[in-house]
C-alpha cells in the first residue's frame, strides 16, 4: 500500500477502533505487516507515538486517543459523502456498523441481515461478532445487540426476540454414567463445561432462579472454553453438562442428543435488544437497517 496521509490516517482509524492489527487489516483487505508499515511512517510524518504494541495488545497513547476522536467522524463523513454521491436518487448507502455476541448470530441476526443486505445491497456491514461488552459509543459502532439486563437505561432499545431461558443440558450417556442432578447445589459434584467470561476471562458462575429465590454456582469440570460450537459438542460427546441457551439447543433436544435437567430452576431473560444511543443520531443506513430488524422481528413473532 503506498504511503499517503490520508491512507495512513484511515489505516490508523481501522486499528484504533478495532484494537487489533489483524483484524483491522481483514476490515482493509491488506496484509498486517503492510498495515504496520503504513501507521509507523504515519507515526514518523507526525513525530509521536499512536499505538502502544504488545505481542497480545494495542492500545492508544494519548495522541492517538486525540487523533481517533478527532478524525474518525470526519474520515467517516466524506467516505459516506463518496458513497452517497455515487448512488442514484433515493437509494440508501453508508456503511452499519453493529456488535453482536455469537449466540445471538445464527438465530437473531442472521435472518435480519440477509433480508437487509438484499434490500440494500449499496450499504456495507461491518458485523462485529464478540462476547465481551462493548462501549459502542467509544468504539464509534451504530449500535450493538446485546439482552436486555446487558443494556444502559438510556439507550434506544428495539426488541429483536421472545424471552426465552438459560437451562442446564446433557446427553443420555453423562446422566447414565453419573446421575441426574436434582437442586442447584447437586452440580458442585457434577462434570460442567465451564464458560469463560471474554471480558474477564474469568468463569462464569451458572445461573438458576425458581421464585424469588437466585443461585449462582461456581461450577468446576474437565473443560473450560469461551466456544459455543466446543461446549455442544461436548456435552452430546457426555463429557459433562452445559449451560445452554435454550433456543440454540432446540435440535438437539428434538433428537434427544441432549435433555434439559432443573427444569423448574431454568434461568429466564427478557431477550435480545438492538440499542443503540439516540434517534437523532442515526443515519439514513442505520434508519434502514432498525427498520428492516423490526419487520423480520414482527413476522417471526
């Protein structure tokens, strides 16, 4: 990539915000090295330090905290005044930018995303899918979908689901060889596939609820894992029990590969929410894609 300012500054703008090399050259379709070129002659040209590099990190110095905060909406601008001037009259382009966490991919916003990028194939998508929580205003994001609890009160919220539970599952083969528990507490002597929480990479205490009475287990077993596809696989293996949601377990629970065990201690949540921080905020890509979210979301209920 040949060095230009304004290329440098956008490479910039990508790792800023992604906080990762790797993922900011995927976003560019250049190659990381070609990527940390570009921002050390930018670095260089400017005379200080942007990003601070570890083997496992990046993170802003000063500057280019300033830098990102001050170039970002106006690099955004003029590639949405670029777009907009190559499309024909009434014809939406700009670019969504949205946060997912990777339960909520296959059965929420799949089907919203397909239906949106067929009725707009001018307008980009920028999904980004991850299980940690995510400050969409500093990271300069539209809008994230997240459940309910997980949400800011003063954020604009879009229902994009039906309450559903978090349960405890496993295959016929664990419950022969090592019993069926009966109460919460029975599953501190129980193998459980531990999750690991991508925030705190520390582990996520198992959550029941019957009444008005609340547990949180801190379950141990042979595997911990922040891995959705991992976790099932496992479970139908009877390698130990997971803590499902529900809804992505439907199929399996149809073939009987898994049951669900406390069924009356089954954790209920409100659902899954778009939000995002203002209605006055949102550009004509985004004003599309909420209300492409909530058709889809009205004929699935």
């Amino acid at each position: 990539m040949a060095f230009t300012p304004l290329n440098a500054l956008n490479a910039f703008l990508a790792v800023g915000r992604r906080r990762s090399f790797a993922a900011a050259a995927t976003d560019l379709g250049i190659s990381s090295s070609a990527l940390s070129q570009s921002i050390r002659l930018l670095e260089a040209r400017l005379g200080v330090p942007l990003l601070t590099r570890t083997t496992r990190s990046v993170s802003l110095t000063d500057a280019g905290r300033r830098l990102l905060e001050t170039a970002g909406p106006s690099v955004d601008q003029a590639l949405e005044a670029l777009r907009t001037a190559a499309a024909r009259p009434g014809e939406v382009t700009g670019r969504v930018r949205l946060s997912v966490p990777s339960i909520s991919v296959r059965l929420v916003v799949t089907p919203i995303l397909q239906r949106f990028l067929e009725r707009y194939p001018k307008v980009e998508v920028d999904l980004r899918v991850e299980d940690r929580f995510v400050d969409i205003v500093a990271e300069e994001l539209d809008a994230g979908i997240r459940l309910s609890e997980s949400i800011q009160r003063d954020m604009v919220q879009v229902r994009l689901s039906k309450a559903f539970r978090f349960a405890v599952a496993g295959a016929p083969s664990y419950f022969k060889r090592r019993g069926t528990p009966q109460r919460p507490e029975d599953l501190l002597e129980h193998d459980c596939l531990c999750i690991k929480s991508a925030t705190t990479r520390a582990l996520y205490a198992w959550e029941l609820e019957r009444g008005k009475k609340n547990w949180r287990i801190p379950v141990r077993g042979p595997l911990i894992t922040d891995n959705e596809t991992v976790l099932m696989t496992m479970a139908e293996a009877g390698l130990g029990l997971m803590y499902a949601f529900e809804p992505a377990i439907v199929p399996q629970l149809k073939r009987g590969t898994l049951r669900v065990v406390l069924e009356p201690y089954a954790s209920r949540v409100d659902g899954f929410f778009l939000y995002f921080p203002s209605r006055a905020q949102v550009s004509p890509a985004f004003r599309a894609f909420v209300d492409v979210a909530r058709e889809v979301t009205a004929e699935q209920a």
